[in-house]
C-alpha cells in the first residue's frame, strides 16, 4: 500500500532517504496484479502497514497452524520470525549464494539468534530505512552486548555498569534513539487481515 504507516508517526523520518520507485517500475505492477488476479493468486495489502508486517502476520499464523512456511526474500530484517517452522530462502546472486535462513544460520551470520535480531537491529540501525539504532555501535559490539545482556532493554537498564567509558556514555545518551529504533524495527505479527490457509 502506498499509505504511510504507523512508522511514520513514531518517526517522521522513516524512510526518508528513500528514492522515489523508478517510473519503468511503477508502471509494470498494474499488469503484474491482474495476471496475479488471474493466476488465483492472492494478494494482500492494508493501508498502514508494510508488506513486512503482512508477511510476519501470516507466517505467525502458518507457524501456529503447522505449517513450514519459506519467506523469500533478501531481506535481513525477516530473519526475526526464523524459527523451527518459519525459514527464510534467500536468493543468491553471483556475490552470495542461495541460502535458507534457519535459526543456527542466522546465529552463524549475525552473531545473535532470531530472538534477538530485533534488539541487534535497534542497535546498528538500518541506514535504508533510515532508521537510527545507536551511533558508533557497530554490528560486532551490537551482537556483543546482546549476548551478554540478553535484551536491549536489560543493556540499557545496565549501560551505567559498563567500563568501557565510550561505549557506556554512548548508550546512555542515545538510549531513546535505540528504544525507537526497537519499534520501528519490530515487525506486527497481528494485522488485521483475513487469512486463509484454503486460498
């Protein structure tokens, strides 16, 4: 959907970054939606909410009806819904290969389980979603302190404790911009949508 979602009224900025989607794009998806339509291929969108949050939804749901469910996609974002039953495949190009995400894959990869990606990415942020996670914090020192704290809100709880002075001042300091970077991160898994394992 092209409205804005609840992201852009937690934060402003969201996205703002963002180029425009290229006009040769745009034009290609009406006729891509009616041979979709046609292949009895459902489609699903709800203004104010991302895609993201429709495919956390019903992979949830799937996951709960026993379903394995594969979400394709190279988005790393996704990977905090792998669980035993939820994978996400990756499609490979020729600078990385195919890979299906499972839960001791993404630990392999990002140094944290999909249990905790989401605090991992309030921390480093997301410079194409223009989301702010915690300057100077880098994707070692975010899989780091996860690790030893467990979450982000038990980190920041204890951030004062920490002896490096740099990095405790850091979190200290930037502990609302993490805190946001957590929400803007978090995908819904409770859209509103109807969902229907049959179609």
């Amino acid at each position: 959907s092209k409205a804005k979602t609840f992201r852009h009224d937690l934060f402003t900025e969201y996205k703002a970054n963002r180029q425009k989607m290229p006009e040769e794009l745009a034009e290609q998806l009406s006729p891509l939606y009616d041979i979709l339509n046609k292949m009895n291929i459902p489609l699903v969108s709800l203004d104010g909410y991302e895609a993201d949050d429709l495919i956390g939804t019903i992979a949830k749901e799937a996951e709960s009806d026993n379903f394995e469910t594969y979400i394709m996609t190279g988005d790393k974002d996704m990977m905090q819904l792998v669980s035993d039953r939820v994978f996400v495949y990756s499609p490979g190009n020729r600078f990385k290969p195919t890979t299906t995400y499972t839960s001791e894959k993404v630990i392999d990869k990002w140094g944290v389980s999909p249990k905790q990606f989401i605090d991992y990415l309030a921390m480093v942020g997301d410079s194409s979603d223009n989301v702010p996670g915690v300057p100077g914090i880098g994707i070692k020192t975010a899989a780091e302190l996860i690790n030893k704290y467990k979450n982000l809100e038990n980190l920041l709880d204890k951030a004062s404790e920490i002896p490096q002075n740099k990095r405790r001042e850091t979190l200290l300091s930037n502990k609302e911009k993490a805190f946001i970077s957590k929400k803007l991160v978090t995908l819904k898994n409770d859209v509103p949508i109807k969902n229907d394992p049959n179609e």
